[in-house]
C-alpha cells in the first residue's frame, strides 16, 4: 500500500454453547483497512464482514 495504510482480510467461522444449547457454526469473511495517524499511532479506518452459508471453507 502507500504506507499511510495497511490491510487484513480472511475467513471466520463461529460456534459456541449458551445455556447448554449449541449454536453454530457461523462463517462469514471479513476485511480491515488501518490508516497511521501520527502521533496516534495505527487506528482502523474501516472494518466490513459478512456472513452467510456460502462463503469460507
């Protein structure tokens, strides 16, 4: 990128229990773009996902 940014993306997939009930899985995928902003530091200048039955292994 051009330095100022910088960029993750990938899959993920969710399960859990809640009150001895299981849930899950949920996959979806996700991008995050982070912009450096002096003195500050990185900070995330935009965070997306989605989730559905068709995407992520």
């Amino acid at each position: 990128m051009d330095g100022r940014h910088a960029y993750d993306h990938g899959t993920y997939k969710v399960s859990g229990e809640r009150n001895g009930v299981a849930w899950g899985p949920f996959r979806g995928k996700y991008v995050v773009v982070w912009r450096k902003e002096l003195p500050q530091g990185w900070r995330i200048h935009l965070d997306m996902w989605n989730s559905g039955a068709d995407q992520g292994p």
